[in-house]
C-alpha cells in the first residue's frame, strides 16, 4: 500500500508543519507502508524539500519526492531552448532536459525558444510577461507546472501559479499544458514509481480529488481553507477529517 500524501495543508503550512503529520507519516511507515510526496509547488529544488522535512524531523527520501516541476520538465524535449517564468525548484528541473534562454536573450523577438515554462515566480512582472508572450507568438509550446491560483498561508490565501501562467495564457492567447495534478504527466511519474495499491490525501479538490481520480485510486480529503465544494456528479472522497493524522488513525483502526 502507497500513501500519496499532498504537502502544503497536508504535511505543512508554508513553514509551520502541521500538528500530528510527522506522527502519521511515522505510523504509515511503521505499518509497512509506503510514502510518495507530491506537491504543486514548483519553487523548491529536491535539496531544499528534503532540507524542509528533516528541519520538521521527518523521515523523506529523494524517490519519495515529485514535484510540478518535474512534471512540466517531463514534457520538455532534450536540448529544447527553454525560457522559464518560475522559482528555482522549476529552473533545476528544466536545466537537467534544456538549455535555458536568459532574459537578455529573451529581449530578442526571436531568441528562438522552443518552449516556455510557467510555474509560481512572486519575481513575475510586466517584462517577463512580455517575453514569454513574444515567445509563444514565435511559435514556442506553453507549459505550466500547476493551475491552482491561490497557494495557502498562515495568514491567509497568495497568489498561486495558475493567477501567473493565466496572465501569460491571456497575453500570448494560448492555452497551457498543465502538467502538476491533476494532470497525466505528474500521475505517468508517480505511477511509474508505484506497484500496487494506493491512496490520495489531499486538501483541494480541483487538484488531489481529481489527481486522484486520474491515477485511479480512492481520494481522502483533509479540509483546510483552500477545500472547496465538490461537484456532486464527480466521485466523492472516500473519507474526510481535519487532518492527515485523523486520516491514518481512522483508516488503520478500521483495519
Ligand atoms: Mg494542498
């Protein structure tokens, strides 16, 4: 059994981990489980994620972890020239596949991009926009890392990646591949790292719910203040609590 745990309002809140997390993930371990991180966020690099778990003391492994930006690199080709909207977690990833056009570059009309690659910048502004709309014009494929527009805080809601990669969608009038969940290119990683049964924990539906519903498999909703109303033609999650702690007590002491 793979436990496929949401981070941001699963495991933590920006960075304040969530109370019993560390203990449900402990419990899932101890059960003879296994665990798969897969967040939407695209800023962090794998050092920095990893860094960010053993600063909470919990057990995570390089395997363990996907990202959207992962996913979105996924989709670029070997050697394409790709300029990047995004944080660093999006950068390492397209880097590892592409060559990465600089802004100066980019100033040119023709920088000759084959692909433009949008995830969450809180450096976006009016010439990045510009670029990557110039960019697209010319012909370069758009893809983002996520569509969530808000990204949840202790102090309340921020803009997410989906507010950005729609403004670059609105100015170049082209639609975005999505490739963090709920779409194929983040489930074809994580199924391909999976054997077996598994679950969903997550807190918003739009992306775990269907996320789960892409890969397949029973979906359990942590409610947080990004959770919003399900359709009721749409499947249901199979349980719903405050948190992942909840989550697990209830599931292992139902077995
Ligand atoms: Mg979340």
């Amino acid at each position: 059994m793979v436990w496929i745990l949401d981070l941001d309002g699963v495991v933590w809140l920006l960075n304040d981990v969530l109370e019993g997390s560390k203990e449900a993930i402990e419990k899932i371990r101890s059960m003879g489980s296994d665990v798969r991180f897969v967040t939407n966020n695209s800023v962090l690099t794998v050092s920095s994620y990893l860094k960010k778990f053993s600063g909470f003391n919990i057990e995570a492994h390089e395997h363990e972890l996907f990202t959207s930006s992962m996913a979105a690199a996924s989709l670029v080709a070997p050697g394409e020239r790709a300029y990047v909207i995004g944080g660093p977690g999006l950068l390492e990833e397209v880097s590892r596949v592409a060559t990465l056009v600089t802004e100066e570059e980019a100033d040119d009309r023709h920088a000759g991009v084959d692909v433009v690659v949008v995830g969450w910048d809180h450096r976006f502004n009016f010439s990045k926009l510009t670029k990557a709309m110039w960019a697209v014009e010319s012909g370069a494929r758009l893809i983002a890392t996520n569509s969530d527009t808000t990204y949840p805080t202790p102090e309340g809601l921020i803009p997410g990646a989906g507010s950005v990669v729609a403004s670059v969608e609105a100015a170049s009038r082209t639609n975005a591949t999505f490739a963090g969940k709920p779409n194929k290119a983040i489930a074809d990683l994580v199924s391909a790292s999976i054997d077996g049964e598994a679950v969903m924990v997550g807190d918003r539906y739009s992306t775990d719910g269907l996320f789960a519903s892409t890969m397949g498999i029973p979906f359990f909703l942590v409610e947080s203040e990004v959770s919003e109303e399900i359709p009721r033609d749409l499947p249901q999650p199979v349980m719903t609590c405050r948190s992942l702690y909840e989550i697990v007590e209830a599931y292992y002491s139902q077995k």
